[in-house]
C-alpha cells in the first residue's frame, strides 16, 4: 500500500538529492504501482516501475539510473519506506549525509526525514519486538512485510525457526545434488 504522505515527503528528499544530480521524482502509476520518473545527463525522460528481484531492495533496470551505489541505495530505502516496508532507520541516514560518506543536501534531508513523524528513528526486531543487541536483514520471499532487521539473540523463537529452516533447507539441498551424482548401476 502506498501512502500519500509519505510519497510527498520521499520526493522533498529527492528535489533535495536532484539539486546535486537531477530531477527525480516517484509516482504512482494507474495500476497503483510505485514508479520512479528521472532525466538523463541527455534531459531525456525515463520512468520505470519499481519492481525488485530475490531479497534486493535494487530495481531489476538500476543499471539504466547512473548514481552512486549510496545514492542508489538511498533511493531504494525510499521506496521501501514510501510502500510501508521495513527500511534502514534514520541513524542510516545520519551516516550517509554525514562526514563519513558525505551525501549532499544532508542538511535539508534529515530534517524531513526526522519531522515526517513516521520514518523509523531506531531498529528493533522485526519478529519480537526488542531493541537491543545485534541486527542483521531476513528476508522472507514470500511474504516481504514480514522481513527487516531481526535480533540475533538467542531466545528470538521466530530467528531460531528461520536458521533452522535454512539450516534444513541447506542441508536437503547438497543431499538432493549428491543424489543425482551418483551414477546408477544400469548405466556403468
């Protein structure tokens, strides 16, 4: 589900990422579908839905918009964020338009960011809820509102089930090749 006020404000941030790039802009399509309009160096216009593949947060034509992996990788939690997706938290942002990386329009971006009332301001688990220890991104292909940044500690049942799953799912796997290496009796 796209929200409206959230799209605003995603395309405040990047008038502001455009002031040292070019003019980008996201829309909603008749479809109801999130899609990005942008100029190329040559002024000519391109607009491309925002469709992902696998466990990316990277547009299938990303190739085809010539930014930087972190401007990319901005505009894509932008996305995340504008269809009500887990996304980085602010702190993500404060690296990016600090010091350190040196995204321009920091300044302008963060504010916007941080006034909207709803951009997360910190991580917590995406399956219980805590807001301490370790982090790191599951992705459950099926259902991608059920992914974000879950907690590695060790009473977290849902991670434990997950690493277990993938643990199996791994393991059925090299079985399953090994299977079909074996050459059959009837064949030597």
């Amino acid at each position: 589900m796209i929200d409206k006020t959230r799209l605003e404000i995603a395309n405040r941030v990047l008038v502001v990422l455009g002031e040292s790039y070019r003019k980008t802009e996201f829309v909603v399509s008749d479809r109801n579908r999130l899609c990005l309009n942008w100029f190329d160096y040559y002024g000519k216009a391109h607009s491309r839905p925002w469709a992902t593949r696998g466990g990316s947060s990277y547009p299938s034509w990303s190739d085809k918009l010539s930014c930087g992996g972190t401007m990319m990788t901005a505009i894509a939690q932008l996305a995340l964020w504008v269809r009500g997706l887990p996304c980085y938290p602010i702190q993500t942002w404060e690296y990016w338009c600090g010091e350190t990386v040196g995204m321009r329009g920091g300044e302008k971006i963060l504010p916007l960011l941080r006034n909207s009332g709803c951009y997360p301001d910190g991580l917590s688990c995406a399956f219980c809820g805590a807001r301490d220890g370790k982090r790191d991104w599951y992705w459950f292909s099926p259902h991608p509102k059920h992914s974000g940044f879950g907690c590695q500690r060790p009473e977290c049942q849902p991670i434990k089930d997950l690493r277990n799953s993938l643990i199996d799912k791994q393991q059925n796997r090299v079985k399953r090749i090994l299977s079909l290496q074996r050459i059959p009796a009837s064949v030597k």
